[in-house]
C-alpha cells in the first residue's frame, strides 16, 4: 500500500480519494437529520400482533360484498391480551389476506381496537412472514460465509452498514426535508466507500472502485436529473409517492427529487460489481505478466469489460422488467399501445432509470480500467498483494 503513493500517478489518485471521502463526510454532515421531522402530518399505522388461527366456519356474507366470508377463531401469541381466544369476521374481497386462502394453525397479523362498549375487537391484517424471511436471510448468510470465507463475511458486514446508513441517514434525511438527490449521493457515496474497503481492504484494487463509482455516480445523478426533467416525471405516478403527498411527507419538488435518488441508490449496486471487477482484472493482469504497462493493461482489462457490462446490462434490464411486470401485465390486458404504454409516467420513469444506469454502467468500465492501470502500471506485482476479486 505505501510502494503505491511513492509514485506520481499514485499521488494523484490518493488526493482524489481524500477529496472524496471529505466531500462525503461534508455532505453527510451538512444533511444529517436533526431528529425533528419537517412533516406536519405523518403517516401512522396501527400497531399489530400475532396470531394463530386456531378454527375457520364459512358464513353468509353481508348484502353488497362478494367473495368467502368466514369466522376465524384466533390465539393471540402477543400484546397485552397474549394467549386470550378471539373470533374474527373475515369478509374477502381484492387485496385482503383472505382472498389469499386462510387455514387452520397459519400464523397471521392483526390489529385491535376497542368498541362501543369497551372491549377489543381485531381485524386480519396480513399474515406473520418475518420467520421465513429470517430462515431465507440465514441461509443467504450461511452461503457467503461459506463460499466467501473471510471475504464474505466481510462483505456481509460492508451490506449491513450500507443497510445502516440507508436507514440512519437517508431515509431520516428526506424526512427532515433535506433535498432527496444530494442526500441519496452522498449516503451512496459513503455506504460506497465503507463497503468497498471492508471487502477488498485499502490496497489500489479499491481505490480505483471508489473513484471509478464516484465518477460514474455523480455522471448518474446528472443524467438523472436531466433525463427527469426533460420527460417531465414528476413523481406522483405511484400510489406511494401520492400517499407521502397526501399526508404532508414531500412536496411537488421532494417527489420529483425522491424519484432521482431512487435512480442513484438503485444504480450502486451495479456500479460496485463493475468497478471493482475491473480493478480487480487489471490487478490479476499485471500479477500475472509484470511487462504489461498502461496501454497493455488497459487494452486487455477494457476487453474484459465489455463482456462484463454486456452480461451486467442484462441483467439490469431484466430486473427493471421484474420489478414492473405487474404494470406490464395492466398494459398488455388493455386496448393501449406499446408506444402509448412507454408515454405513461409509471413506464416511463422506470426506462429512464434503466437507461440512466446502463450509460453510468458503461462509462465506469472504462473509467474505473484506466485508474486502476495508471495506479498499478509502476508497481511491482509483489507490492499488489493477493487478487480476491471476481471476474465474470
């Protein structure tokens, strides 16, 4: 790590780095959340518990609601009333648990309130999941770990503290009326930096990924904002955003903002796989031949890339079409056309966001190879370390 700052180039690239993590500590510390929301009404849920459904008996449904209404006997399994025997109307209809297909011993939500004379009554909320999500997250966990090893475990602590600033800084930013876009740039750039260096350590493979996604995050944002702006999204196409209007969370300007840092998240992770597989490729390269110099790692590294970005944009696209079948599926079942489809604003933001992420996707290939070639290119391969990256 030393051998590499005793060169110009390497110099060079320290000051950008340092110029970086300043700028991101700055920006994190100009918009951290002062614990006081700007919101003057905000979003309340009910608390639920859990419950078993212990029996179900079919009943007639009440005049003007179609679909199986049923009485559930429950077991509360928490709250104040734990271990009490309730019974519950189910009445179906579109989007209720019970269209789903309740059954006995079935784990479920509900919440409680109290009637007119006092005593608690429930309502079937949605079903109790987070018991499998932890069984799935374990196995996830067990498998890096395994297949990883140290490096894995490593990366699953970087994610944890992406996660963390997520939920710390930015999410608690927006609410406190702090501008989306540059809240999500910087907790980007931040859960960037910390999750790049706990997984591939301090050595010139990171700091070309941390300034190869710097670079191509920011030209992200920009391309964000001037795609956003010139299609006019505005950011009420989804339910989510109107509700957060609705009940004083965001203005016009904040949704339209809120709409870009969704672009910028989402085109981290990505940018991450393809900044640090090519550092990583052009580190492999000169361990393995030591004679190639700037050009040859360049050139042989950037071939690398363009399989890599062919197969990442790829995958990009398909998991923007996931994301929006539901909404390809409402288009299809209608009589409106695929030209008039992409004009609708709920299609439209998200070609923008896979397009705006393919081009960052692009222009960090190259960038990211050639800081890395000029960092490693006067370096003896001894001083490079050990390559741990992945190639694809």
């Amino acid at each position: 790590m030393r051998e590499m700052w005793r060169t110009p180039s390497g110099r060079g690239y320290l000051g950008a780095l340092i110029a970086v993590a300043v700028a991101t500590v700055a920006g994190v510390v100009v918009f951290w959340p002062h614990g006081e929301s700007n919101v003057s009404t905000p979003l309340r849920s009910a608390a639920t518990e859990r419950a078993e459904i212990i029996s179900l008996r079919a009943i007639p449904c009440p005049t003007g609601i179609e679909g199986g209404c049923e009485e559930v006997e429950i077991r509360l399994q928490s709250g104040p009333d734990e271990d009490q025997i309730a019974t519950i109307q189910s009445l179906g209809g579109p989007g209720t648990p019970a269209e789903a297909g309740l059954e006995t011993g079935q784990v479920i939500r509900v919440s409680s309130s109290l009637d007119s004379r006092g005593s608690p009554t429930y309502l079937i909320t949605d079903f109790e999941r987070r018991g499998s999500l932890l069984w799935l997250a374990l196995l996830f966990t067990a498998l890096v770990v395994a297949f990883g090893r140290w490096r894995g475990a490593l990366s699953l602590l970087g994610l944890g503290v992406g996660l963390a600033i997520v939920l710390a800084f930015i999410v608690p930013a927006i609410l406190d009326g702090s501008p989306p876009l540059w809240v999500a740039i910087f907790g980007s750039l931040a859960a960037m930096i910390v999750t790049i260096l706990l997984a591939h350590g301090a050595g010139a493979k990171s700091v070309a990924a941390i300034l190869g996604t710097a670079g191509s995050l920011v030209l992200v944002a920009l391309l964000a904002s001037l795609a956003v702006g010139l299609t006019n999204i505005t950011g009420f196409s989804s339910e989510e955003s109107t509700s957060l209007a609705q009940n004083g969370v965001l203005n016009l300007e904040s949704l339209s903002g809120l709409v870009l840092a969704g672009m910028v998240i989402g085109a981290l992770g990505v940018l991450d796989d393809v900044t640090v597989s090519q550092a990583s490729t052009v580190v492999a390269l000169r361990k393995a031949n030591p004679s190639l110099g700037f050009r040859g790692l360049y050139s042989r590294a950037v071939e690398v890339g363009r399989d890599h970005v062919s197969a990442t944009v790829n995958t990009l696209v398909f998991a923007y079409v996931g994301a929006s079948l539901p909404i390809l599926l409402i288009l299809t079942s209608t009589d409106l056309g695929l030209i008039d489809g992409i004009n609708l604003e709920l299609v439209a933001k998200e070609v923008v966001a896979m397009l705006v992420g393919s081009i960052g996707l692009i222009v960090a290939v190259p960038l990211t190879t050639a800081i890395a070639a000029a960092l490693v290119a006067k370096l003896d391969p001894s001083d490079l370390g050990a390559t741990s990256g992945h190639h694809h």
